[in-house]
C-alpha cells in the first residue's frame, strides 16, 4: 500500500469515529439527560396553574391559583396581562364540568 491510500483509510476511520460519538452525544441529550435532569422537576411553590387554553400559536389563556385566589391570564407577544379575578366557587364549577369522572367519584 502507498502512503496515499494509508491516508485515505485512516482519514475514513476517523470520521466513522467521530460519527460514532457524535450519535453517542445525540442520543445522551435527547434521552437521558431529560430523566436525570433537574430541570424536568415541576416547581413547587405557591403559584399553580390550573388550566390552560391555546387561543393561537403564540396566544394562550390561563387559570392561574397564587396565594389561594384564582385569577385569568392572557398570555402574548406583548406579555402576560391580568385579566380578571376568579372565585374559588367558578374555578370549582369549572373542574367539575370538565371531569366528569371526579364527580362520579364523589
């Protein structure tokens, strides 16, 4: 073999090398860093969000409860605007309506 072709061959292995580790590292983050991650915890805190209703891709509605009200949120490009204070009585209604085996439950 010329020194040429010895080239090319170690030139080829590298790359499959590199392709190896590269899908190595793909699917490290698309799989097991999510399930080891932190991040995917949901917080815990004194807001929660009970609902949420898409409008459009980039408009979304919220029922949010924070320190034991419960408000309605608009959500778009401009930001988050508050748009009314729900009582504790509509936002059960609301649940009830909406899961219908919590009640067959009761």
């Amino acid at each position: 073999m010329t020194s040429v072709s010895i080239g090319w061959a170690e030139y080829a292995r590298l790359m499959l090398v590199l392709c190896g580790i590269l899908a190595l590292a793909i699917v490290a983050i698309r799989f097991w860093l999510p399930k080891i991650s932190m991040w995917n915890k949901p917080a815990t805190g004194p807001i929660e969000v009970c609902a949420r209703f898409p409008l459009e891709p980039r408009r979304t509605l919220y029922i949010v409860k924070a320190a034991g009200s419960y408000m309605l949120l608009a959500s778009s490009e401009a930001g988050v605007q508050h748009l009314i204070s729900l009582s504790a009585d509509e936002c059960s209604a609301w649940h009830q309506k909406s899961n219908p085996a919590s009640v067959a439950k009761l």
